[in-house]
C-alpha cells in the first residue's frame, strides 16, 4: 500500500514540476496561445495513433492509469466562459463599441423597411384584389433574401481599397433602393391594379420587388461581414443583438404600425373627428419618404461613419438587447430548441384567435387576445432569430466574414422562406366555398356589381368580392387555414423531436477548431 501511495506521489510531483516548467517557458516567450495550441494538437495525435490490447473501457482506464504521466492532482481546467468572466451589458462597452453596435443597428434598421412591406404590408394590402395564389407568386420576391449565399463570395472578394472592403457595397446599393423606393412609392398604385387585373401585372410588380430584396440582401452580406470587424472579439454577441433590434424594428416599423396607420378605420377611430375614406399614411407616400432617407443616410456614411440616426421602438430594443445577454450567458442553440418549442405553441394559439373572432366585430377584449398572440409570436420569432444570429457570429471565420455569415444564415433563411408559396397554395387548395344567390334579389342600386343568379365557387378572393358585390352569400364549407395549419404544427413537432433537436445539440458540440477555415 504504501509503495502504491509513494508511486503516485511521485506521478504527481513529476506532472506539476513539468507543468511549471511548462508556464515558465510560455511566460518567457511570450507565446502561451501557441504553445497551448501545439500541446492540444500533439494530445489529440496521441490520442488517434494510441493503440489497447482490447477496446473495453476496463482495458482504456487500465492503460492510461499505468501511463507514467497519469495524476489526478491537476486542476479541473476552467471553462471559456469562466475566463470571459460575465457577460456586458450596453454602458459597459468601449465607446467604440456603443458607436460601432448603434451604427450597425441603423444598417440593419434600413434594411428592415422594404423586408417588412415585402413579407407583411404589401401581401395584405393585395388580397383584397388577388387569389392566394397570386400572393404565393409575389411571395418568390422574398427568396432573394434566402439565396444570397449565391453571391455573398462576390460581395467579399470585389472591392475598392479606396473606399473601403464594405463602404464600397453597402454605399452604392443604399444609394440605388433609395432611388428604387422613390420610383416605385410614384408608380405603386398603378402597378397594384394591374396586379389584381392580369397575370402579367402581378409577375411585373413581383419582379419589381424581387430586385429590391435582391439590393437589401446583397447590403446584408457587406454588413455582416462588417459586424465581425467593427466590434471587438469579446463583444462579438452584439452582432447579433444589432442585427434582431434594427430588422426587427424596421420589419415592425414597415408591417403593424404602417397597417395601422393605412386603416381608415384605425385613424377615423383614434385621430379623426370627421371620417375620411383613406388611412393617415399610404404606401405611395410612405415609400418615396424611405427612398429619401436612404440617401440621406447614404450621404452621411460616406462623410462620417460615426454618424447615427437611430430611429426605434423601445420593446423591440429591450427585447433584442437582453435576448443578446441570455446567448452570452446560455448556449444560443439551446435557446433556440425552447423557443422552437413556443413559436409551435403560438401556432396553436393563432388558429385559437382566429377561430373565436366575434361575428359581430372585434371588441375591445379580443383585441386584447389578438395583442397578446403577436406579442408572444414576435418574442418566439425573436427569441430564435437572436439565438441562431449569436451563433453563427461565434463560429464564423473573419477571413471570410460575409460568405460565412451568408453561407449559415441561408438555410435559415430558406426554412421561412420557400414553404410561403406552397403553403399559400395549399390554403387555396383545401379550401372549399360555394357562392349562394340571393333569394330576394336586392334592388340594382343597391348592388356593387352584376347581380348573382346562379351559384358558384367563391374560394379565393376575387369571386368572394364578386359574391358579396352581386348579393351573394360566400358559404365557406372548409377553410383551408385550419388544416394548414394543423399541418404545419404536426410536421413540426414531428420533425423537432425526431431529428432537429438531436441535430441541433450535435452541431453546438463541435469544437470551434472543426468551423474554421484557417488554422
């Protein structure tokens, strides 16, 4: 016994002399990363070339406990986080970085306008002129923003030493959508009824908006790949939190509060003692005032860099800026799987509002229902959106900032992006309504359109309005946003618990080593 205990101690005095002797040396040289490094490389060839007499555990333990170098005296090494030490909050930051973090919130809060109309504003305003259908198409004016992978190398290989490797894309293209938003806020109305007239009309007006989600996703590319140079390596989780704040409030910006204020109902309720026939803010008008901001944004990058208008809503910036310190404190990916999780129980929930709306008109109390499905939708959506954001900036290569931030961001992407037109598709699919003539016929000046004699299907849009304007009754029989929906959320909870969560857990395990392209 006491040969054992003598043997051992010698085990651990020879181990934590040479481990001495090890810090001495990284301390003289000046090179503890590298050293470090080499000594985890040698390990883990030691590791892959060590052979055992048999693969059993027993035989393992056996064989390294015999190894002169075994102890159990050292230290248990301390964690990554452990040597950050805990997260920053905003006013911690270097001025730098408070600059760099408000600046990047305003790049990405401009991109936010168009996305926001195109995902929300423009769909809804259309429907009252298309079939589902026809918002599936211009819904392909989204997909830019899912494929920009294709020439994210592009945006990081070509630029202009003279201005600057991100000056020299994210200047000309703000400078071209504001010009773009000018042209179309002149010409929008008339392209939206031809939209609701003819095929062709609702392909041009797709177009038209696929080019300017093309310019907003190619300044995305320049501008997370700036993220990872304008703040400082610690404060790298920023990035993220930057990007939920600006997007998210310009999405915001762009769809509910421009909804809002495009009701007529809306203003005639809450700012109007007269009632008028059109909403405080239209599209035309709210389009060519972002045009010119652009420039005038555009024009103060170029003279100063420093120079931010940061114009945002205090929810959305509280909301992204402590879901940016829970990713410092907890694993992005685990954060993401819970709010997974919810984004499917507020799925579940919509289709409950939705299923209750009041026949006689929405009261003060659903509206308070209908508050609290977005709020908690918007908290899920970006819950997961920060989560995977603040991932991606972890393991991303500087060498190639931007077609790595594009390369993981894109199958993201994708996964909201190309199931909107089958989705949209198959609403009208399952759908089934059947319109049903009057049995009185009302008198001709009281009709909007030609009088319904005879019964036909009214699923989408455009035979609905023909319907109702013509006497009829639109008798919905089957709805397919139920069994959408119901659908969607059965592949979701499949999917998540059979494959994504696993998958998930796999890839945040990865050592940082097994994401980079340089050594």
């Amino acid at each position: 016994m006491s040969k054992r205990a003598s043997r051992s101690k010698n085990r651990g005095s020879v181990l934590r002399e040479q481990s001495s002797t090890d810090s001495l040396t990284q301390t003289k040289n000046g090179n503890a990363d590298t050293t470090a490094t080499m000594n985890g490389v040698m390990l883990e060839h030691r590791r892959k070339h060590s052979t055992f007499d048999n693969n059993s555990p027993a035989s393992q333990a056996a064989s390294l406990m015999g190894n002169s170098r075994f102890s159990l005296d050292d230290d248990v090494p301390k964690f990554k986080e452990e040597e950050d030490g805990p997260s920053k909050g905003f006013f911690e930051l270097s001025k730098k970085d408070q600059s760099n973090f408000l600046l990047l919130v305003l790049l990405y809060f401009l991109q936010g306008i168009p996305m926001g109309l195109a995902h929300g504003s423009v769909p809804f305003l259309l429907k009252h002129n298309v079939s589902y259908a026809a918002i599936g198409v211009f819904s392909l004016a989204a997909y830019p923003y899912s494929l920009k992978l294709l020439w994210s190398p592009i945006v990081d290989a070509v630029w202009s030493p003279r201005v600057g490797r991100r000056k020299s894309w994210i200047l000309p293209i703000q400078t071209i959508s504001g010009f773009s938003m000018i042209w179309l806020g002149k010409n929008i109305n008339r392209m939206m009824k031809e939209a609701g007239e003819t095929d062709s009309g609702v392909w041009n007006f797709t177009w038209w908006w696929f080019a300017l989600v093309f310019l907003c996703a190619t300044q995305d590319i320049a501008v997370d790949g700036w993220a990872l140079t304008l703040l400082s390596n610690e404060n790298l989780a920023y990035a993220s939190t930057a990007q939920t704040v600006g997007l998210t409030a310009g999405q915001f910006l762009s769809y509910t509060v421009f909804l809002a204020f495009n009701s007529k109902d809306f203003a005639n309720r809450w700012f109007r003692s007269v009632p008028a026939e059109t909403g405080i803010m239209e599209l035309d008008g709210y389009l060519s005032f972002w045009g010119w901001a652009y420039l005038i944004v555009t024009f103060g990058l170029a003279e100063q860099l420093s120079l931010v208008i940061l114009v945002d809503f205090p929810v959305e910036v509280f909301l992204g800026y402590y879901i940016g310190k829970w990713c410092q404190t907890y694993p992005p990916m685990h954060i993401w799987c819970w709010s997974f999780i919810g984004r499917l129980v507020a799925a579940g929930f919509a289709q409950f509002v939705v299923s209750v709306f009041p026949a006689g008109g929405a009261g003060s109390g659903f509206v308070l229902l209908v508050i609290a499905e977005h709020v908690m939708s918007t908290f899920m959506n970006t819950v997961m959106f920060v989560s995977v954001s603040a991932f991606h900036a972890k393991i991303s290569d500087p060498l190639i900032g931007g077609t790595y931030m594009t390369l993981l961001a894109t199958v993201s992407n994708l996964g909201g992006t190309f199931p909107r037109y089958f989705v949209l598709k198959a609403v009208d699919m399952f759908t089934s309504a059947t319109c049903i003539p009057p049995t009185n016929p009302p008198k001709a000046d009281l009709l909007k359109g030609p009088l319904v004699t005879q019964a036909f299907s009214c699923a989408l849009e455009p035979e609905k309005h023909r319907c109702i304007e013509g006497g009829g009754f639109c008798n919905v029989t089957t709805d397919g946003y139920y069994i959408v929906n119901i659908l969607c959320i059965v592949i979701g909870v499949v999917t998540f618990w059979g494959y994504i969560k696993p998958a998930v857990m796999r890839i945040q395990a990865l050592p940082m080593r097994a994401w980079r392209i340089s050594p």
